[in-house]
C-alpha cells in the first residue's frame, strides 16, 4: 500500500503546501469540509481529496485506508474540532503531527479595537447594544446572536453556500442583512460595504491575514468604525510551525523515512 501523508485542509496555505508536494510527488491526501474548497488542489496522481467531516468513529478505518504514515494540519485556526481529533491520533497510533499556524496578526494600540476569549464572552457583555454590525464570523457561530436581533442591526457575511444561508435565515437574519462572498475580499469592496450598511461595529475572528484581518484593521481605522475580535482558541499543539518550507521538509522527511 502507498504511504500518505495526511493534510488537513481548507485554507489558502494548505493548497500551497499541497503544490509543493505534487512538485516532491509525495503522495498524500487532503480532507476539507466542502466541495468548493476542492479547488485549492492541485489534480495530480500523488494527490487525493476528500470532501466532507471526519468523525471520530471514522478515523481508524481512514488512517488504514489511506495508509497515513504522518499528519500536517494546515486547518483553520478556528478548525478545534479537527485538529484535536488529530492530535489525539497522532498520540494514539503513533504518527508524527506537525501543525501549520498561520501568523497571528498583532492588534495595533487603536481605542476603537477590543478582544474577546470567546463569543459567550462578547455576547455576555453589552458591546453590540444599539450598534449596526456587520458579523465577518462564518455562519456555524451566526445562531449565537439570534437573541441580540432585537437589541441591535445585525449583518452577516457568508459564504456562498446553501447551508450557510439556511443557517444565517433561521438566526434571524434577514435578507437585506445578507451578503453572500467567497474570500479574499478587496479593500475597496470591503469598504464600500461597510458604507453602503452604514455599519458601526466589525466582529471578526483572529484568522489571519488570509482572513483578511489586516484589512479589516486598517480599514476599521480609517473609517472610525469599532473592530471585535474574537481571539484563536487555545489548543496545546504538540508542535507547530510558521514556515511553509518547514511544514513541506517534515512532509518529505517523513515519507523518506518510511521508506526506509
């Protein structure tokens, strides 16, 4: 059976990670949660990807089908769920676990900028009372606000995706209040958007540039709107790197070594 190095997936770096392997042809396989996020890969005969959410009840028979001999995670920071899954296989069957952690973007000393541990944590405070906020969150936290629809305007950007407009909907979420996007998104998009809502308040998450932080940041700056960042969940990663090359050298020392 082939040896694979298994990729979790997802975001901009991991189809960058992934060209480079089909460069080395080091065959590996790259799960990810939707169909659209295919197109980050290249297609290649070393290179496999498969779409969808792997449960915890799946993983033995994965990590057997697929021949895992080791595993990058190159998830999104926000990604808790997977990456502790892997984690916890990679303690169990003894494969090596290497996380990629995109640069976490250092917050300037602006007044109009405030951090949050968690959305409970911003929720349970009155930050949003009476503010026009555009929620920049994804859709799976969106239900969280459904009780601050009568305290505040609330919009959301989502991605284009049947599931996330269902979800957006049922939080309360009207369609005027929606905007439907796939990143990265312009700063001169971004910004007429937030003129043509009229916003005053930005929620994000702490994602990185990748998730368009920085232009968030500094367009937040400009135009003296408040920007809520909710910081990265705590997670004890075994170890990790900042360095594309170094997430791409474990790859290939890990299948040289299973050659051995």
């Amino acid at each position: 059976m082939e040896k694979r190095i298994w990729l979790i997936g997802g975001t901009q770096e991991s189809g960058a990670i992934a060209e480079q392997l089909v460069r080395q042809q080091i065959p590996c396989v790259v799960t990810v949660t939707t169909e659209s996020a295919r197109s980050l890969y290249p297609i290649a005969s070393h290179l496999t990807v498969q779409v969808g959410y792997l449960k915890a009840d799946h993983l033995a028979n994965f990590l057997q089908k697929y021949g895992i001999i080791a595993i990058l995670d190159a998830s999104h920071p926000f990604a808790v769920e997977i990456s502790q899954l892997a984690i916890a296989a990679a303690s169990t069957d003894s494969l090596p676990y290497l996380r990629f952690e995109r640069i976490n973007e250092q917050s300037a000393s602006n007044p109009l900028e405030q951090s949050f541990s968690s959305f409970e944590d911003l929720l349970a405070s009155d930050v949003l009372s009476n503010q026009r906020a555009l929620l920049t969150i994804g859709y799976r936290s969106l239900p969280l606000f459904q009780p601050w629809q009568t305290r505040s305007v609330l919009f959301a950007r989502i991605l284009p995706s049947e599931i996330a407009l269902k979800t957006a909907l049922a939080a309360g979420f009207t369609s005027d209040r929606l905007i439907a996007l796939r990143p990265p998104i312009s700063p001169a998009l971004e910004k007429a958007l937030w003129q043509q809502w009229q916003v005053s308040c930005i929620v994000t998450k702490a994602s990185g540039a990748p998730g368009g932080e920085g232009i968030k940041r500094q367009l937040a700056a400009m135009l003296g709107v408040q920007l809520i960042t909710i910081d990265r969940p705590a997670i004890q990663y075994p170890h990790q790197t900042k360095n594309l090359d170094e997430a791409v050298e474990f790859c290939i020392a890990q299948q040289l070594h299973s050659r051995l």
